[in-house]
C-alpha cells in the first residue's frame, strides 16, 4: 500500500500528518509512505520516529500572502515547476492514495493526483479552513473535519468528522492520566503553540503582574515562549518570585499536559484537541491573524462549555486576571469546563481516518479492475 501525504509548515499541519501516517504504519507495516512538505517544516519533520516515513520532500518556501506585492505573485512563477515536480514525482512513487493535511503545501499534488486518477483525501484542521482547502474542496473524493460543521465554502463530495489525529505519545499518556498526583500548587500551562506567541505572552505576563503577591504565591506556572521571549518571561517571572519553569520549547507535551490544572492557550487545533485528551480547563486568547480562524476554532469548544475565550484586544489582560483571581480561589469552579472539553476529545480519529483511507483505496482498486 503506497501514500504519499502533503503536509506542512506548521505543527497545526505536521502533526495531524504524523499522527495519521505513523497510525497507517502501525495499521499496515508493508506500507510505503512518502511525506511531501516544505523547508519550514524541517525542524518537526528532524524530530519524529525516522520509521515513519520512506522518504521526505521539501518544496521551496511559497504562499498565498493578502494584499498585492512581490510576495502575491511569487506562487505564480512557481507553480509550472511545483506541478511538474509533483507530476514526475506521482507517476515515479506511484501512490494508491494522496492524503493532504491542509495549507499550500498540499495543493500541487493533491490537484496533480485528482487529475492522474489517483484517489484524494483531505484532513481539514480548523473550523474555517484555508485557501488550499477551499481551492481543493471540489476535486477531492473525500474530505474528513475535525469540527463538526467546519464552514466549507461548498459541500464536499463525501464528508466524515472525525476529530484531529492526535500523535501516539499524546493519545497514550492521555489514556494512562488520571491516577494519584503528588500534591502541588496550582499549575497554570501557557503555551502558544509549537513556535509560542508573543500576543499571548505579553497578555499573560501583564496579568500575572497584576495578581497580589498572595494570589502568586498559591501558582506555579509552566510557559513555553518560543525563542524570541524565553529570557524576557523568565526574567519577568524572577522578579514577581514565582514558581516556574519557562522553555523555548518543549516535545514531551504529555508531560505538562499532566501537570497541568488550567492552561491559558491559542486556539490551534492540535492544541485544543490535546487540551480536550487530557481534559484540561482553558482559557484562550486566539490568534488574530491569518484570517482569524483560530476565533472560530475557540467558538466551537466555547458552545459546549470546553472552555472560555477572549479575543486578542485592550481587555484581554482585564479579563484574564479576573477569571485567574476566580479559578486561584475556588478551583472547584473549573470542574464543569474540565468534564465538558473531556467530553469533546476524539481519541479515535486517528483510526477512523485511517479506516477511511483504506475503504477509500479499496474502493478504487475494486474499480479499476
């Protein structure tokens, strides 16, 4: 059984991909997979299991910036050779499926292999997906959300929510959580994302100020910065004499999401399905930019009461610090969010999208004889 799957730059894209692929390898051991990313991406790709995948591409850096500049037309010159390069490369691996994860990485291979025949399937992350997504919507045979009700510009072909795979290590240690903890303060996790957010950190960092030296003494708090802040937070936290652990980054998420009583985050997906694995209470403050997916993202937890969020503006700090003060005094008050972002956990999905690519293909073979 032979895939190639598109994914990349971010770890919103990378990891579902990963998930899916190591789940497939799991699944079919014989299989050959081949991973057709971008050079962003090499970072994530170094650090996954090296048996995941027979082979790696990287495209060059492209996208589909706003406005009107150099940088609007530059995917414009490129794509006669990405269509090429994805052309050659199809007819050589000659793939019984193509799998896209989402942003412009996937869309000259995914359209290629529509129009070689090859079956496609696509994994849409966010509640409102991006340009590739809705430029591939039509031609695709199969399309699989995260979101139940995630606002595709038009119907797909064929549609199944399955939630967003989430990486083994992830899954597992959520399934093991959930025994005796060792007595401890209470744990605040701020994370922004595999590359942090200065947004949120300068939110966060403010509003912590602003809690009386009482109130600091009854938290610990687990920030990762990403690189541009790491010695800022920390030195801003060193001063106010806080408890904490402050990183750039860190892989071992399941580690953390276990410490962890309340987490203040992005609105990511992998972020917020991994909240929902380990059942941890949030508030998030979502990204702003690119479109303001993540706003729509946070919408779809925030209406089954998983968590609460606020946007990226003058009374985020305000409004943090209030709902800190509340859940440092009475921590009680977080149970009815915990039980409900447990209950919008998919611990399946990696399975069931796997199940899907393989009636997929099979459906194909079954045609083509």
């Amino acid at each position: 059984m032979r895939l190639v799957v598109y994914a990349g730059p971010t770890g919103g894209h990378v990891f579902p991909a990963q998930s899916f692929s190591e789940g497939f390898r799991k699944r079919f051991p014989d299989s050959r997979i081949d991973l057709v990313t971008c050079r962003r991406a090499k970072s994530l790709v170094d650090k996954m299991p090296r048996e995941i995948f027979n082979s790696v591409s990287y495209l060059p850096e492209f996208g589909f910036p706003g406005g009107f500049s150099w940088k609007t037309l530059k995917p414009f010159f490129l794509f006669p050779y990405l269509f090429l390069r994805a052309f050659f490369f199809l007819k050589r691996a000659k793939p019984g499926l193509c799998v896209g994860f989402g942003s412009f990485v996937s869309y000259p291979g995914m359209m290629v292999a529509h129009g070689l025949g090859i079956p496609t399937l696509i994994h849409e992350q966010n509640k409102i997906p991006g340009k590739a997504t809705h430029w591939l919507l039509p031609h695709m045979d199969v399309v699989a959300e995260s979101f139940e009700g995630t606002q595709f510009l038009r119907k797909p072909k064929k549609l199944y929510t399955t939630g967003l795979p989430l990486r083994s290590f992830i899954v597992d240690a959520a399934m093991r959580a959930g025994g005796a903890s060792v007595p401890r303060p209470f744990t605040l996790l701020v994370v922004g994302g595999s590359q942090g957010a200065q947004g949120l950190n300068a939110v966060v960092t403010d509003a912590i100020a602003t809690l009386s030296d009482e109130e600091r003494s009854k938290i610990a708090v687990i920030h990762i910065t990403g690189k541009r802040d790491q010695t800022r937070v920390a030195e801003h936290y060193e001063r106010l004499a806080l408890s904490c652990e402050v990183h750039a980054f860190y892989g071992d998420m399941d580690e953390l999401f276990q410490k962890a009583d309340l987490a203040i985050t992005r609105a990511g997906a992998n972020t917020l399905f991994e909240l929902a694995a380990f059942g941890v209470p949030s508030f998030v403050i979502p990204y702003p930019h690119a479109g303001g997916h993540q706003k729509y993202n946070a919408q779809g937890f925030a209406e089954k009461g998983g968590l609460i969020f606020h946007e990226e503006d003058s009374g985020a700090k305000d409004w943090l610090v209030e709902h800190l003060r509340s859940a440092i005094e009475d921590p009680g008050s977080l149970v009815g969010t915990t039980r409900a972002i447990k209950l919008l956990s998919r611990p399946k999905a990696t399975e069931e999208l796997i199940e899907i690519a393989r009636k997929l293909m099979e459906t194909h073979e079954d045609c083509t004889r």
